[in-house]
C-alpha cells in the first residue's frame, strides 16, 4: 500500500471515552447494558442515572457553548422504544437505529438541526428488538433486497469500543439472504469490525474530503491518512467498500482539492479496495435553522452560508434548503465525477445531489 503519498496524520486517531455515563435503570436488565456499566466503571467515569434516555437537563456548563461540548462528551445508555424505522433515500430503504448523536465536531452537520438541544450521544442495549424490527422490513419487502443505512443518526464505528452493536448488526445481516447494511465513517477504530461475518453483505464506507475541508470542518474525527489506512484493512477484510464525498463545499482552489483527494485514494489503496466500489456525492447544503445553530456553536467557522448566493431548493414535509447554483453544482459534478472515472473506471457513482 503506497501510504508515502499521504501526508502524516495531523492528528492521531483516538478512541472516544465519554467524560459523564447515564444509564436508564431498565438499561441494566439486558446483557448489553451490563456490560457498557461494567466497561464504565473500569475508566473510571462519572455514572448517573436517568428516567430517559431522552431527557438529560442537569449537564454541567456555565453557558450554553459549554453545556453544548460537554454533552458531546456525554453518553446515555437506555432502550429504544420506538422501533418503526424511518426512511433513508436515497443510500437505502431504511435508517436502522444504533446509536443517536456523535462525538464529532463537523461544522456543516445536519445533527446541529436535527438533534435540536439533544446532542449528548445515546445507544441502545434492546438490539434484540431492533434487530427482530429490520427481519420484519426484510420478509415484508421479499423477494427484493432491502437495505438498512446504520449511520443517519451517529457515527456508530466511533462507539463500537463501547457497545459491540455495529458488529451484532453486521452479523445479523450477513445471515440474511435479502438483508444488506450501509453505513459511513470519519473514524479510523474499525480494528473490532475486521473479524465480523459479514458474508459481503455490509458496505463499509468512509467520508472524505478535500483537505481544506477536514482541516477546517471536522474536527475531532480521524485524520484522511487514518482514514484511509482504515479502508484498505476493510478492503482486506473483504467487505465492500464505498466512499462518501460529503459535503463537496466550493472554495478557493476547489479543483486542485478535489482531484488531490482522488489522486491520493488511488495510490493508497490497495488492489481489492477498487473492487465494486461505490462513490456518493453530497454538495453542501444548509438550512436557516442550521446556519443559525452552526453559528452559535461554532462561532468562528469559515463555513460559507450566504443565502444570497445560493438556491433555494424545496425538501420533504415542505422544510427547504440552501444549495449551491445550478452552475455551480454542475461544475462541481462534472469535474468529480470525472476524476472518478479516471482513477476508479469501474467506480460506480451511485447519486450525486
């Protein structure tokens, strides 16, 4: 693998231990619960109890910016009780829940609108009942395969240290003759995932960026070397493989980011990595809501939210966004999607909005 051609890891890849644990008493009844107070307890970490997993008022902080990075910092052990799936167009059929909230930083990231006051990071112990929930979906939808995206909600790779679910799921799926799953990643930790049974029916993908943009946007996730280095072990480990290009933001010297990025993933991976691999394409987007959020967490980020410059493009429940100009997202598709195909031939794109 011709990893001289990325530049050293600004940062280091570190695994995510939360600085306060609430458990919902009910948690500790399933096995999965038991072992996270156990894994808990062992660090060392703060331990308080809830009545629900969706309800933390009392977070430490003396300002909101403060209660905010804290409750980054902050897991909630409890049970899923609401087991409908939503949809996730256009990477699948359905968003299956294994964790709600990230430990991540992304300015740009629509968990600031979507997670509201609520950005403490939860799993669940009842995968039991999820996972009986996605074999429902599955026989309702049979003959057709159905797909089940795992990461609408979290990063679940960077909590795997702690609950084991993405590799139950996993598991679960590579059993299921008409079941696949889906999710992405900005963390490198995938070392308890390389020895799952998967029987080829996960797609494990990565989000990358030009380095302007994990420079200035994503902090507290791995660094694009780490990142990569993690790619070509799943590759190994025969999964297939996929990379979401998200979000493709327009900035100065965009081409040379964009092509940089390519030119680097394909002197870094290693032969089975290009085999059935998937790129997704995302332009920027935001919401008034969002901006307004972004820019009282973050609030000097470089992330550019003039209204004014972009177009105004209608979504579901009639909420709207703001996306780049129609010049501006066909320039920016074209030449990506060109890049691609030099560097990847057999590359499939599967959307690009």
């Amino acid at each position: 693998m011709a990893t001289d051609l990325l530049a050293p890891p600004a940062r280091g890849t570190q695994v995510f231990i939360p600085e306060l644990v609430y458990f919902e008493p009910d948690a500790l009844n399933y096995p999965k619960g038991k072992k996270i107070m156990e894994w808990a307890e062992k660090e060392g970490l703060p331990i308080r109890m809830t009545s629900s997993h969706n309800r933390i008022t009392n977070l430490p902080g003396d300002s909101d910016l403060e209660k905010y990075r804290i409750a980054k910092r902050t897991l909630v052990v409890g049970i899923r009780k609401t087991l409908k799936f939503d949809q996730s167009k256009p990477s699948a059929e359905y968003a299956i829940p294994v964790a709600t909230g990230c430990m991540a930083h992304c300015h740009y990231c629509y968990l600031q609108t979507t997670l509201g006051a609520k950005p403490y990071i939860r799993v669940y112990v009842n995968t039991d009942d999820i996972l009986k929930q996605a074999k429902q979906y599955i026989e309702e939808r049979a003959p057709e395969i159905t797909r089940f995206e795992a990461a609408c909600t979290s990063d679940p790779v960077g909590l795997e240290h702690i609950s084991g679910s993405l590799k139950e799921y996993i598991e679960f799926m590579g059993q299921e003759p008409l079941g696949r799953l889906r999710f992405v990643t900005k963390f490198a930790n995938v070392e308890p995932l390389l020895d799952a049974k998967h029987n080829g029916h996960t797609r494990f993908r990565f989000s990358v960026n030009a380095d302007y943009v994990i420079k200035n946007f994503e902090p507290a996730t791995s660094s694009f070397h780490d990142r990569i280095i993690a790619a070509g072990k799943v590759a190994r480990a025969g999964y297939p493989l996929g990379f979401i290009i998200a979000p493709i933001i327009w900035h100065e010297g965009w081409e040379d980011g964009y092509a940089e990025l390519l030119f680097k993933l394909k002197e870094a991976l290693p032969p089975e990595a290009t085999s059935n691999l998937t790129f997704e394409l995302i332009q920027h987007r935001f919401t008034k809501t969002a901006k307004n959020i972004i820019m009282q967490r973050y609030p000097k980020t470089k992330l550019e939210m003039d209204e004014a410059k972009r177009k105004y493009k209608w979504g579901r429940w009639g909420q709207g966004k703001y996306v780049y100009q129609d010049e501006q997202a066909t320039a920016l598709r074209e030449f990506i999607t060109e890049r691609i195909f030099e560097s990847f031939p057999n590359a499939n794109i599967d959307y690009f909005t």
